[in-house]
C-alpha cells in the first residue's frame, strides 16, 4: 500500500488499484479530522458516541480530498454477515439504513462506504466490467464466507469473472494481537476443516489468535481470485494510524474506506 498525503488528511492506497484510471479509493486513517479523544480525529462513525457535527464535518472533509459530493455516498448498516446489497445510487441521509456487509456498484459516482476498527476491509475492481465492491468482515463475517460471498456477488450482479478481479484487504487486526477464545477456534475449523489450523496460531500461554488477512485471503483464492494484495497492517500495532477496537478497549472511532467508479472513465 501507499500513504498519500492530501489537504491534511492521509490515506492509503493499494498500488494495483491506484493504477487504475476508472477506479478511486481510499483506506482513511484517523488524522485529518475534528473528533476529540477517544475519537479522535477522523472518526466516521456515527454509532460511537462521537459529536454528530464532528462526523459530519469529518465525511465533508474526506469525501472533499478524494473531490467527490457528500451525497454521492452510499453505506450500510454492518451487520456482520455476508449479506450483499447491489446499489444504482447514492443512499447517503436514508434511515433506516439497510442492512449488508458487502455493497457493490457499477453504477460510475456511487461510493461505496463503510467503517472499520480492526475488522479486515476487502476492496474488489473488476476492470472488464467496470464495477466495484466493498466487504467487511471481522470473525463472524470471516466465518460467514464474506470475502467469498462478495465475489460470488460480483459474478452474479455483473458478470464478473474472478480471475479478472483485483482485490485488496486492508489495515485490520493482525494474527500478532488478535487473540481469539477457544469457541472461535473451534468454529473456524468446523467451518473449514483443517485448512483453519494454517490460521490459527497459539501465542505462548495467550490462547490461539486468528489471522484474519490470511484467512479472507484464502476465501479469495478459492473463488478464484488471483490478483489480491494484502495490506499487512496491524490496526492494533498501528493506533497512532488507525483505530483499534481491540487496541483501544472499544472505546475508539472507526477510520472510513470508500471506493468507487470515476464517472467518464467506463
Ligand atoms: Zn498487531
């Protein structure tokens, strides 16, 4: 991934998709915002207690730096499932929101949204077809087959080929501080059998912690994705980036990552 720099807020890119002229996203970090601690700055998240107009100041300005309209944003209410929602247009403002873990477009000017603070963001391009997705999954959309739904999703609304998909998995926890209790193990390796063992590691005396870039990588490559690049980035480690759940016993904003299709460029 890359670090860009821009107007006073950072984000990341991943290289295979910055490349791509029909494509922007963003994997915001927490600076660049108005939140206050333990939100602070740049949290996009509405359900955690922060100021609503903090929030709100927070979306016009990330939205701003990537030079798209507020109200060309659509989002979800995460779930934690494997739910996909195929979105014509923006949903930005609509209550209730409906509920999805994984939004797709291929619709040029929809952004797809959503928030994270060590779940693992899962961004798909499929350039043949011009169409974009969006998944997030923590242990229990990783359990559902989120990232596998996702592309499945993507086949089914566009025609897309896997092999032709480019994906990226974002800042998330990583296996070094993702320690999980006994019960997720064991629902991991009854869900995927023995390949789960390779996701699974026991930490000295702290009980088995779970990789979760591994694991949605996998799912990716089973569904025949090829061109996947994986950030790497602990959200945990990285508190001084990212939000962190975990990392900030749950009292934290979440960071926003946005893609979508540039419109003229189809
Ligand atoms: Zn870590």
């Amino acid at each position: 991934m890359r670090r860009v720099c821009q107007d006073g807020i950072n984000y990341y890119v991943f290289e295979h998709l910055a490349d791509q002229a029909g494509l922007s996203h963003a994997i915001f970090t927490r600076h660049g915002g108005v939140s206050h601690p333990p939100f602070a700055t740049l949290n996009l998240s509405r359900s955690v207690g922060d100021v609503p107009e903090a929030v709100a100041e927070n979306h016009r300005r990330a939205t701003a730096t990537l030079g798209i309209a507020l109200e060309r944003l659509c989002t979800s209410w995460q779930v934690h499932g494997a739910q996909a929602l195929v979105l014509d247009q923006p949903n930005w403002g609509e209550r209730p929101l409906p509920q999805a873990d994984i939004l797709l477009t291929n619709q040029p000017d929809v952004w797809l949204s959503m928030r994270f603070a060590d779940c693992v963001p899962i961004l798909l391009y499929d350039p043949v077809h011009q169409a974009a997705g969006l998944a997030h999954a923590g242990w229990r959309g990783t359990l559902a087959g989120a990232a596998r739904a996702a592309v499945v999703a993507m086949s089914a609304a566009f025609g897309s080929r896997p092999a032709d998909l480019l994906a990226g998995i974002g800042p998330a926890i990583g296996p070094c501080c993702y320690r999980v209790g006994p019960e997720v193990a064991e629902a991991f390796t009854r869900a995927f059998g023995p390949e789960a063992t390779a996701w699974l590691r026991l930490a000295d005396g702290g009980g088995p912690h779970l990789d979760l870039w591994e694991s949605n990588r996998a799912q990716l490559v089973a569904a025949g994705v090829r061109q996947i690049e994986v950030a790497a980035l602990c959200t945990a480690h990285l508190r001084h980036e990212f939000f962190s759940h975990r990392g900030e016993r749950g009292r934290t904003g979440r960071f926003g990552v946005v893609i979508g299709l540039r419109e003229g460029n189809g």
